[in-house]
C-alpha cells in the first residue's frame, strides 16, 4: 500500500526583490511507503477414508515350466473415498511506515526500511 495521495493547496508566493534577508517561501510534498503485511496459513483435514469394491476380481494363474508351483495373482479394482476440507487462515501483523527514497512524490521507489 503506497500513500501518493494529491491535494490542492494555495501558492505561497515569494517575496519580490532581491533584497537580503528577504526569505523565501517552498511548498514540499513527501511520498511514505506503509506496508501492511499479512501471512496466510494453509489447512486440510481428512475425513474417514471409505473404500468399495469395483466389478469382480481378475485372477491370473502362472505355473513354473517345470510344473512344481503355480503363482496365483488377484487384482480387484477398488474405489477409494478421501474427503478432504481445505482452509486458509490470515494473521495479520503490524502496518510499517517510512519515508520513500527519493523523498518528493513522482514515482515513489520502495521503502528501504526494514520492517
């Protein structure tokens, strides 16, 4: 956040002559950088996991090729329930201020200070 904010003011004008001592009058306007930082902090909860049966199972059956074992493999699809909520929540930390680097309002560059 950048306070650059324009206003309308009268002139002050100088003095005529050159005479010493005679002052002179300046208008100043100063850019200040504010800074409001804020963490955001993830969560995720699981709820119970469910799992169903899908279909009926594959089975596959290998014998060795000298016929003395068999392995059997059996494949089921299966279909796994996972809910899950998912947050955020924000902290917000103190706002900073401090003055722009280049002191006069234009293009205000970032604060050099340390927050």
């Amino acid at each position: 956040m950048r306070i650059n904010e324009a206003y309308e003011h009268e002139a002050i004008l100088p003095r005529q002559g050159e005479e010493c001592g005679s002052g002179c009058n300046k208008i100043v306007t100063q850019c200040v950088d504010v800074a409001a930082p804020v963490t955001l902090v993830p969560t995720a909860s699981l709820g119970t996991v469910t799992v169903s049966c899908q279909g009926a199972p594959v089975v596959n059956c290998v014998t060795d090729p000298c016929g003395t074992s068999s392995t059997i493999t059996v494949t089921q699809r299966v279909c796994v329930t996972i809910p899950v909520r998912y947050d955020v929540s924000m902290n917000t930390g103190e706002p900073t201020i401090c003055c722009a680097e280049g002191g006069a309002c234009g293009p205000c560059s970032p604060c050099g200070c340390k927050a």
